[in-house]
C-alpha cells in the first residue's frame, strides 16, 4: 500500500508537479491583483484630491479660523469640501480621474515583485532570531534590506512610466485640458513629445524617497527591537512585532518631500497649465524643485487633509 511515508522512497519518486506550484503562485498572485486593483479603487479618491493640493491647486476659499490659543488663521478646505468640489465640476465619476493607470500600475508592480521573489527566493535570506549577537543580527537586518530594495528599486522603475501617466491624467483638472485621456493615447503622446525620458519623470527622487524610507524604517527598527525592548518583559514578542509599523508612520513623515518633488517633476513642463508659469516654475532638475519649495516652505504641501492652514508668506502677501 503507498502511504506518504513510503511514497517518496519509491524508484522514481513522484514529485509535486512543477505546473501545480506554477498554477497555485498564478491564483495567489491574481487574488493579490484583485485585491490591489479593489484598494486602489477605494483609495483613489483620497490620492487624487492629495495631488491636486500638491501641485498647488487650491480653487476654494479658504475660511477663517481661530486656533486653540484663540488666533485667528485662514484654512484651506478639507478632503471633504475639496471633493464635494470635484463632484460639482466633474460628477462623480470625475474622482475616479487618472483610476486605470493605477490600477495597471498595481498590477504590474505585483508581477514584477513576484517574478524578483522567485528569481531571489527568499529562503536565501536569513530571518532574524532573538538568539541572534548584535553583529549578526544586524548582518541580517542588512540582508534582508538590501533584498527588499531590489525588489522595490525594480518594481518603482516599472511601474513609473503608468504613475506619471495617471498624474497628468489627474492634473488636467486644473486647465481642463483633454489631452491625456486613453491609456494607449497618453503613451503615444509622451512618447512623440518627451521620448522614453517622459515616461520617467521624477523617477529619481520617488526611487530615492523610498530607498532611504526602507533603510531607515528597518534599521531604527532594529535598533528599538534590540536596546529598547528588554526580552524580560512578557509583551516584548508583541512590542517588537509593531515596532516596523510604527517606525514607517514616523519615517514616511521625513521622506514625504521626495515623493511631493517626484509627483510635481511628473507634471513640471508637460504641456499642461498645472506644470508651468504662473501654476509652476519650469525646473530643470528635480533637485531645483525642492530648493524652490524649500524657499517657499512647501516641502510638506499636500501632506495633511485637514485644518490646513494657509501658509505665513501668502497670508502676508494677502495683507499687502
């Protein structure tokens, strides 16, 4: 009788087809696809509304507030009354803006990652054990870092071109402009005006912004795991397992600019009002983008969806 014990003696073991992994990492990957392309659906909205107020478009009002000291201040619109706005002009649909290179983006960003992973297994990278010494330990933090940036590295660069697709999708909505509208349209554009060099705009700081996010993420994350949380404390397994999280929130925070200047560079010069005078500068690298918006204190714009005050220098100029 063949029994799993004796089945894998037998001359010519049988072996787990290689089409049956093949179709079960086929179904994972199309459920994570599914999944993605739902959340970037849901989420849109928010985005959308994020990268008009970082491009500067600000076509409400602001209203005048006071603070919990009593100071009067002026407030830009929230999410809220900013997509209220883009329903009035557009109707519902029009918060779906710039939607479908999202979703292509998603897609391929999950292939790409999923091709990396088998190309890299991740049996190959060493897990970090409490067990471990500190030079170890941190040998494996190293690791498993630099094999998460390739991935991340190799899925930004593939899914960029689609990300400045849907931005300037996005930001039409400033000047009205039809200019992007199909897919198959918006690459034929790009590619006549700006040649491959278009469908990477901004690349290098989003790529950047992301490299220093992981690193810093991880690494501060080690850091805590092994001197701040003691292996006495009863709850330590559960601190350490909240540790990265909560370090990405703190982290996300200081790169924000990187991905502010990527989005802004993706539209800078692009033959949309959004991307030139008296919108935009014209810049001619990303780094004269963050001086300018570093001169002008708008390295974090678009960074918050609420009781966001209207900047020191433009009040001061309204007062003029």
């Amino acid at each position: 009788m063949v029994t799993p014990e004796n089945l894998s003696g037998e001359t010519g073991a049988q072996r787990e087809p290689k089409f049956d992994r093949d179709a079960s990492t086929t179904a994972v990957d199309t459920a994570i696809v599914l999944l993605g392309a739902g959340v970037t659906a849901i989420t849109h909205p928010l985005l959308y509304v994020k990268l008009l107020i970082q491009i500067g478009h600000e076509p409400l009002i602001p209203t005048v507030g006071t603070t919990m000291f009593g100071r009067k201040v002026l407030y830009l619109p929230g999410f809220f009354s900013y997509a209220q706005h883009i329903i009035r002009v557009d109707g519902k649909r029009g918060l779906f803006r710039g939607l479908s290179p999202r979703i292509m983006s998603s897609a391929i960003s999950t292939m790409v990652r999923s091709k990396v992973k088998q190309a890299i297994p991740a049996e190959q990278v060493e897990n970090v054990s409490n067990r471990d010494d500190l030079k170890t330990s941190l040998r494996k933090v190293v690791k498993e870092t630099s094999h998460e940036m390739v991935i991340q590295c190799l899925s930004r660069i593939a899914t960029h071109p689609f990300h400045v697709i849907s931005v300037r999708c996005m930001a039409q909505f400033v000047g009205r402009e039809i200019k992007y509208r199909g897919l198959f349209s918006c690459i034929a554009n790009i590619f006549k005006e700006e040649g491959v060099g278009g469908f990477f705009a901004g690349v290098v700081p989003h790529v950047l912004g992301e490299v220093i996010f992981l690193w810093c993420c991880n690494l501060l994350a080690h850091v805590i795991n092994t001197y701040a949380v003691d292996n006495n404390f009863s709850q330590a397994p559960a601190v350490r397992s909240y540790t990265k999280f909560v370090m990405g929130i703190a982290v996300s925070v200081l790169t924000y600019p990187f991905m502010l200047v990527a989005d802004l560079m993706a539209v800078n010069n692009c033959g949309l009002v959004a991307g030139v005078p008296p919108n935009s500068p014209i810049f001619k690298s990303w780094v004269r983008c963050w001086a300018h918006l570093s001169h002008e204190g708008h390295l974090f714009r678009g960074s918050s969806f609420f009781f966001r005050r209207v900047p020191m220098k433009a009040m001061a100029l309204t007062a003029e």
